[in-house]
C-alpha cells in the first residue's frame, strides 16, 4: 500500500515537472520568436504576390497594345500581312517507297510545297486531303484506291526542311492498299488554306 502511495507520488511529480517544462516553452521568449518567424513568412509570401501583381500588369498592358494595333487595321491588311498563297505544288519526289528494304514498297511518300505571290516555298497553315487512284480502273471498279486527312496540327509537324529546298512530307501506309505498281497510279491532292480560306487542287503520276 505503501508503495502504491510512494508510486502515486511519483507520477504527480513528474506529471507536474512535465507540466512546468511545457509552460516554459510557452513563454514570452518563444512566442515571440514564433510571432516572428510567422512575420516573416508573411513579408515573403506578401514580396511574391508583389511580384505576381507587377507581372500580370506588364502582361495585360503588352496585350492592351497588341489590341490597340489590331484594332487599327483592317481584316484584309492582317491576313495579307502573313502571306498570300498562290498555289500548291506536289513536287516530283512524290512516289512509293520501300522504307526497310525488303523489296516491298510499303510507303507512299507526298512531297507538297505551297508557293506564295512572290514565288517562294512557304509553311502556309491549312488542312490536306490526299487520295490515290488507279485511273485505269472505273470509278465502280475500285479507281479510288485510299484517302488520308491531314489536319493543321498534325500537318505542321511534317514541315521538312534542308540546305536545298522546303515542303512538307506525308508518309503514308498503303501495305495493305496498293497489291501492284506495274501501272500507272495518280496521287490527288486537295489543300485548305486556314488563312484565306482558298482551295487548292493539285495531282501527280507515279509511274511504274
């Protein structure tokens, strides 16, 4: 009984120094500091927010301007401005290919390049339509062998450039299209401009 008693004792007293330990640490001392240390994540996070505010205003007045000049043109000085395209040519590289060398020609590659009012090679914008055919065949025999649709955004992606000249190249899967190439196949191609909205038409003769 005794010593449940003296026990007892014990834990009040530790329970109490515990008690007297925590009060301390919450003294004036320590919270002050932790009043600091809490002003200054706030003057920080206030410095940021300066920052931001100071960003987006320089990017609403830049904007503001590139209204302000917009607005003072017309709709025909802007489009004509980027580019006036004129035509759209398939260029003479069109053809089928044999991309792994296995003596099967797998891939039908288009080289089209879209020509401004000045005569030069041009990244025009626009969407692509290409079809191949078999003109030896009857339009209910077959003649139309496959068609692909090349978006904008896909189509600007296959922009190929070298030291030598500029166009976009569309490679396209006919492995299971084209059974012969013992004759005459024509490869149709239709372009979009996203500009200004004109169509061009263009074909080309692969021979055997």
């Amino acid at each position: 009984m005794q010593f449940e008693e003296e026990h007892k004792v014990r834990e009040y007293a530790l329970l109490f120094l515990m008690s007297l330990l925590i009060i301390a640490g919450c003294g004036p001392d320590n919270h002050v500091k932790l009043l600091e240390s809490k002003n200054a994540q706030l003057e920080k996070e206030n410095r940021r927010l300066q920052k931001d505010i100071e960003a987006a205003k320089a990017e609403s007045s830049q904007l503001a301007n590139q209204i302000k000049s917009l607005a003072e043109l017309s709709p025909e000085v802007r489009v004509e401005s980027l580019y006036e395209l004129e035509s759209v040519k398939l260029t003479k590289y069109t053809n089928f290919y044999d991309r792994d060398k296995n003596g099967t020609k797998e891939k039908l590659i288009v080289y089209l390049q879209p020509i401004d009012s000045q005569g030069d090679i041009i990244k025009a914008s626009g969407a692509v339509e290409v079809e191949l055919w078999d003109l030896n065949k009857a339009d209910d025999k077959g003649a139309l062998l496959a068609k692909w649709q090349v978006g904008p955004e896909e189509l600007k992606k296959m922009w190929f450039a070298t030291v030598v000249t500029a166009n976009y190249r569309l490679v396209f899967d006919i492995t299971n299209t084209v059974k012969s190439f013992d004759k005459p196949l024509t490869v149709k191609m239709t372009f979009t401009d996203y500009v200004s909205g004109k169509v061009f038409t263009e074909q080309h003769v692969i021979k055997p």
